[in-house]
C-alpha cells in the first residue's frame, strides 16, 4: 500500500490540515479550552512559586537569598498572575501566549544565572527539568510555541552546565535529566494536540452527519430550522432584511416513476448543486424534504430574492441533468415581516410555491 505524502504531513504534524477553514475552525474551536487552561495553571504556578520561595529561603545561602525572593517571590509569581488576567480578554490573546511562551526561559534562565556560582548548583537543577515539562505539557502553550520556548531553555540549560559543571559525569547526568524531560514533555504534548485534534475533528464528524443531508449533501432541515431562527433573530436585533425561497422540481414524481428511484436519486443531487452554484456563499442551501429545496438570504429584500430566484430559475432551465436532460423547477419567495415566526415566514414562502405551482410551474412567485 503506497504511503502518500500528505499521510507522512498528518502524522509528523498534527497541526497539518488540508482544508485551510477546517484549520481555522479548529483554532475557534481549540482556543477557548486552551484560554481556561493557561488561566488556572498561571494562577496556581504563581501561588507555588511563592510556597516555593518560603521554603527555600529555610536552606538556600544568604548569597543569593536576595536575588531569589526577587526572582520566585515577585518577579514570577506577578508576571504569571497578569498573563492569567490577560485571558479574560480575547483582544490580548496574542500578548498572552507572548509573554507565556516568554514566562518559562525566564524562569529557568534566571534561576540558573543565580545559582551558577553557588556550591550547591546541582539541588536548584530539578526545577529547571520541571520548566521544561512544565512548558509543554502543562503551561497551555501551542505546540509550536512550547517547543521554541523549551529549546531555549535546553540550550541555555546546557550551555550554562557545560561551563560550570567541572564534572563532566556530573554534566552528563544533568544532559541526560534536561534531554529525558525536553522528550518526554515534547512527545507529551505532541499526543495532546493531536488528541485534541483528533476529537475535534470526530466532532464536525458528527456534526456534518446531523446537519446534512446523505443523498444531496446539502443542509438537512433540522441544520435549516436553526439557521432560519438565528437569523430572524439578528434581523429584529440589527432591523436587516432577511428572506426565504422554496424550490420545488416540477414533475418530479413523473421521473421517479419513468425512469425509477436511481435516476431520481441522481437528479437530486444534480439539481442541488445547480442551486448552490447560484447563491452567495453567504446564503444557505438545504433540503427541505423529498424534490422540495430552501434556500435562506441574509441581508436580502424580497425584490433581490425574486432576482436571485431568476437567476436560479435560469439556471435550471438551462441545466442538462443526467438521462432526462430538460427539468424546471418553481420558486415561492417571502421576506422577514416584524413578528414572524419561523414557521410564518416559511408557510408564506410555501403558499407562494403553491400560487406558482398553480399558474404553470417553472416561474417565481412571491407572498
């Protein structure tokens, strides 16, 4: 079985999608759980750095007792405190993640800048191991982020050994330490993104099975029936125009019984994507049940609706589908009065649909 390029991507990197807007839906999707996380780890990191820096000041030389109730007492535990704060505005999402990609090197590199001249270097070394795990497995940092964000810490971890570790088994021990927590915490958090996309993904899995229509593809009635409420909602709110076309393939029946349920079938599906090749992407298309379609504009008066019905019209009149080469369809179109229900604004639609259907076929009216 061949292995193809984009199976090597997908696996390698589970950042990697095909699809740029699956991607995008991916980062609305994940970034809200990653905003909780960095809120509730940065405020509970700050509150043990500051346990942390009681107990030390218990054994740690008068030497550097200083610099290091600067370092874990206020320079830590206040910076960790204001990035949590920063979460609960989306506006500085961006400065977070900066300056908590930022928080760890200092960390460590402070750390290790104050004890580098101390006799026991090697008793403050565990922290730094936990920075490492603790940028990628616990901080909330992205992938990409945590991992530029440890290797800083890994080189200045390694070069600050390499030249004041005058053991070199000793310096091995503490390469091996820093190497064995940079992987575990890098395979850690490559798991968890890829756990995280994996679910999300199984999500809109699940979602297109809701909201879809099998046969044509399109949006089913249940995913209509919320849009259509969604969007009565933001044309009271903002008093915009919204409106709703019913379309409805004349003499279907006629070709299911000539030609049979498979012909039908692929007729369906032909004649929804001659509507959805006519609309905005804005607009919404869905089936709204057997040769019956629905299609929602947003923002459009009913006078734009019956021009964008025409052109749908045309479309369909000109179309040559499969087997039965020539079909036509009739259009009922209605706009969003003050008061309407959902249900009001699609039975005018539908009586429309009705009048059209009534005078001929192949025509738009609207009510």
């Amino acid at each position: 079985m061949p292995i193809h390029k984009k199976d090597v991507l997908i696996y390698l990197n589970p950042l990697y999608f095909e699809d740029e807007q699956v991607k995008q839906k991916f980062n609305q999707w994940y970034e809200p759980l990653k905003t909780i996380q960095i809120r509730a780890v940065t405020a509970l990191t700050a509150l043990l750095y500051i346990i942390y820096s009681q107990i030390n000041q218990n054994f740690e030389p008068s030497s550097i007792q200083v610099l290091m109730n600067l370092l874990q007492l206020y320079i830590l535990p206040f910076s960790l405190l204001f990035i949590s704060t920063l979460t609960f505005w989306d506006r500085f999402h961006r400065l977070t993640n900066l300056l908590l990609a930022i928080a760890p090197v200092v960390a460590a590199a402070g750390s290790l800048f104050i004890i580098i001249n101390i006799k026991e270097f090697y008793i403050y070394l565990p922290e730094i191991y936990l920075i490492v795990i603790w940028t990628f497995s616990i901080s909330g940092l992205r992938l990409v982020h945590a991992t530029i964000s440890a290797s800083i810490i890994f080189l200045i971890a390694s070069f600050v050994g390499y030249y004041f570790l005058f053991d070199s088994a000793f310096f091995l021990i503490h390469l091996l330490w820093l190497f064995s927590a940079f992987s575990f915490g890098l395979l850690n958090a490559f798991l968890i993104e890829k756990s995280n996309i994996q679910t999300f993904l199984k999500e809109q899995k699940l979602e297109y099975i809701a909201t879809t229509d099998r046969l044509t593809g399109l949006n089913n009635r249940s995913k209509i029936e919320t849009v259509i409420i969604d969007e009565i909602e933001r044309a009271e709110r903002y008093k915009r125009s919204v409106s709703v076309v019913l379309v409805d393939i004349d003499h279907f029946k006629s070709v299911n019984d000539s030609y049979g349920h498979h012909v039908g079938d692929i007729i369906l599906k032909e004649f929804a994507l001659v509507l959805k090749n006519g609309v905005r992407k804005v607009d919404m298309v869905g089936r709204w049940g057997g040769e019956e379609f629905i299609i929602i504009l947003p923002e459009t008066n009913i006078k734009v609706a019956e021009k964008a019905a025409e052109h749908i019209r045309i479309n369909v009149e000109t179309f040559s589908f499969s087997v039965i080469k020539q079909k036509t369809a009739s259009f009922g179109v209605s706009e969003y009065i003050h008061g309407d229900s959902p249900q009001s604004l699609i039975n005018r639609a539908d009586k429309a649909l009705y009048k059209a259907k009534e005078n001929g076929r192949n025509q738009i009216q609207t009510l």
